[in-house]
C-alpha cells in the first residue's frame, strides 16, 4: 500500500561536508526529479550525474541522482536520493525545490513507517533501525544490524508458528474432530506448551544484555564523604571529570563519566557522600544520591575502611570496594575489591568484577537480542499466558477452551511486538524517535 503525497528530506545532519543526501519518496518522485534535472532519469539503481535547477531554471548544484522503482527500495515506494555538496544552503535549495513542486517535508521516521506500511519491514526491524542510528559500540552496531535483517523476527515468527500450529490442532479438537484425543496427545499437548513457555523465557532473558547493549548501563558510586568516590571515578574515565578534595562534601552535585566496557556503554555517576548533611545543598545532593541508588543497574559502594559492612541494599548487583589500599596492611574480606586510586593498583580486578557482576560476556551470532522495554514486555506477556496454559493443565487437565484461550493470548502478543495488531499510538511513538529522512 503506498501513501498518496510525496515525501522530501535531508537524510544527513545538517552541517558543512562534502557531501548531503536528500531522499524523496511517492508516487510523484520522479516526476519532480525529472522537472528539476530537467533531464529523463531512465536506468533504475543506477548513479547519474546531473545538474539540479530550482523552480525557476536557476542552476543550483551538480549532484548525482540514484532512482529506486517500488517496491525495490528503502521505503517500497518509488524513491530518489540526491547527493550534492554537503553545504547547508545546497541541500536547503534542493528540499525546497521539491517542496515548490509538490512534495512535503517528510515527518520523522516517515521514510520507515512507509517501509513497515508497505512490508518491507516489520515493528521489530523498524525499531531495529531507530536503535542504530543510536548505537553507542560497534557491538551494539552489530546487533542492531542483525535485527534490521529479520534475525530477532525469525526468532519471534518460529515462536508465533508453534504456538498457530498447537491452537490449530486444539481447535479441530474441539470443533471437527469427532473422537476424543488419544492418551498420548494428552501427554504430547502439556509437554510441547512448557516447550513453548521455556523457549519464550530463553528469548525474554535476552532482555538483560540487549538492554545494556541499546540503552547503556548506569553504574552509580556511592559511599561516606572523603573516602575517594571522586578519585575513582577520575580513574576509571582516565581524565580528571570530578574535583578531588580532602574537604569532606566536596561533591554535592551528580558528577559523570562515559565509557565502554565490553561493548557496553557505561554512565558512572559520581555521588555526594552519604551522611547527616550539614548546609542545605549538600543536604540536596545526598537525597539526589540516594534517589539515583535506587535508579542504578550496579552500585559501586565505595569506603576506606577494610572491616567495611557489606550490606547489600536492593536488587541491582552490588560491588563493595576500599580504596586506599596502600594504607592497609591487612585485607581479610575477600566480598571486598581494594584498591588504590593514588597509585592506580587493583582498577583491573574491579573492572572485571563490573563485567562479571552484569554477566558482560561475548555475544553469540546465533542468537539476537531483545534490545527494547516494548519486546521485553511483549514476550514476557506471551510467557504468562504459556504459563497459565501450563497450569490449566495441572489444576483442571486438559480442558481444550481454557488451554486455546491462553495459546490464543501468546498469540495476540507476539502480533502486537512484529507489528500485526499493534495500537496505532504505540507505533507512532516508535517512528516519531526516529530523525527525520530515516
């Protein structure tokens, strides 16, 4: 199905470069291709060098135009790319040429909602494509390119497949079928749906690496004042980020840094100390530190003192270090990193204790990730309703309404993660975060 007005957009940032792309995408791209080129484009995928000319017949730049028949293109639509120089008023003139003819500036993420519309993509890819504009890694890079191809919709599609097959098989039951099943069937259906209820969980806890592959890790580092949070942090980004002070207090606002540690981006965010504040700023900062605590995918409780308590507080995972571990002679908790922020000794074991502590491993080609808040609650739902199926099963047998209801629930889940029934409000938040010409 192809929209009926035609679409224009610059499909590269704006900025000086040497060169811009400008993507038009409906049933009159050629049209007004040919009117601005004031040339017949015939070869299909295939690079032209021509001149491009406003509304007027004035010369505007020499640029190489790329022509795409639907549905062989991004968007399934008849589309052209434009490359000219990447100068800001170039590209401008060139949108506003096509604007003048009839086309309109392209929404955000119009260009993959056309692609979704006319199937050249699902809502998984679709978001696939939103999170690597994003990605931070070339792993995340990877594995967003990897869920573009249809990888992850494989593995969903495979799943829905099972779950249409088994529904099939009871529904005939129910409404064809005039014998009862077999006392093998009966054994065979609860078998192949906790199968089904295993394989959905073995795909929600992708979840956990895909997540901090697209969104990141925040790892906050907490502890009493003067203990060398600040000094850690500094350490660990290899800059001077935080200001490091004997004065106890000396961080009152949120400090951060960014790395990357196993593929993954890290946020670590350097803390006020945690006591009884005495001004009403430094009062803010520990109440600001406490609520991040809470918000935290892994806390780095930090003190200086080697018989530190380690009281795990939450369900984040939890990294207790004593700094200063050129003053201590003694280390008998073994539950303890120490480490040495002056004379930059034990950061290694910490890093690799952060890895360990988030599971941070290599990536298996075989298996794509769930990277989105959105397809982890879509296959935990789908989940549940396997699991209710499975104890219908044990509570009541193998009552065919109740077991097919449930299946039938999985079902719907799945289709509104790929994108098949999905709420109009959900899909349009999923392409409004993409930028505009993507």
């Amino acid at each position: 199905m192809n929209s009926g007005d035609t679409i224009v957009a610059p499909a590269t940032p704006l900025g000086f470069s040497g060169l811009a792309v400008v993507r038009v995408s409906g049933p009159s791209a050629f049209k007004f291709a040919e009117i601005a080129t004031h040339k017949k484009i015939l070869k299909n995928r295939s690079a032209t060098l021509v001149t491009f000319y406003n509304k007027k017949g004035e010369k505007i730049d020499r640029a190489v135009i790329t022509r795409f028949v639907a549905p062989a293109s991004y968007s399934g639509e008849d589309m052209v790319e434009i490359s000219s120089h990447g100068n800001p008023t170039i590209v401008d003139a060139v949108v506003s040429t096509f604007c003048s003819l009839g086309a309109r500036l392209a929404d955000p993420g119009e260009f993959t909602y056309r692609a979704f519309i006319n199937g050249k993509m699902d809502l998984v890819q679709a978001e696939g494509v939103a999170a690597l504009i994003k990605s931070k890694t070339i792993e995340s890079v990877k594995e967003q390119q990897k869920i573009i191809s249809g990888s992850l919709s494989k593995q969903i599609n495979k799943l829905r497949l099972k779950l249409v097959d088994l529904v099939s098989f009871l529904e005939y039951q129910m409404d064809i079928s005039e014998e009862d099943l077999s006392a093998k069937e009966q054994k065979n259906v609860p078998k192949k749906i906790r199968a089904l209820h295993k394989e959905a969980l073995v795909l929600s806890n992708t979840f956990i690496r895909g997540k901090m592959l697209n969104l990141g890790v925040t790892a906050v580092i907490t502890g009493p004042p003067n203990v060398g949070k600040s000094s850690l942090l500094n350490a660990l980004c290899g800059e001077s980020r935080a200001i490091v002070s004997p004065e106890p207090g000396t961080t009152r606002d949120i400090v951060r840094s960014e790395m990357v540690l196993g593929g993954v981006p890290f946020v670590f965010l350097d803390t006020a100390g945690i006591r009884v504040a005495k001004s009403a700023i430094e009062q803010e900062g520990v109440a600001r530190a406490k609520k991040l605590k809470e918000k935290a995918d892994l806390i780095i409780s930090v003190s200086d003192d080697p018989q530190a308590q380690t009281n795990k507080t939450g369900s984040q995972p939890h990294i207790f270090v004593v700094n200063k571990s050129d003053l201590h002679s003694k280390k008998p908790n073994k539950a303890i990193i120490h480490i040495s922020c002056k004379n930059k000794t034990g950061l290694e074991v910490l890093l690799l204790e952060i890895k360990s502590a988030l599971k941070i491993g290599p990536i298996s080609s075989d298996v794509s990730l769930l990277s989105t808040p959105r397809q982890s609650a879509a296959i935990n739902a789908c989940a549940k309703s396997l699991e209710r199926a499975q104890n219908v099963c044990k509570t009541v047998g193998l009552e065919l309404e109740l077991v097919s209801f449930e299946l039938r629930s999985g079902i719907n889940a799945l289709d509104v993660l790929l994108g098949k029934t999905t709420p109009e409000d959900i899909i349009n938040n999923i392409f409004n975060n993409l930028c505009v010409g993507k």
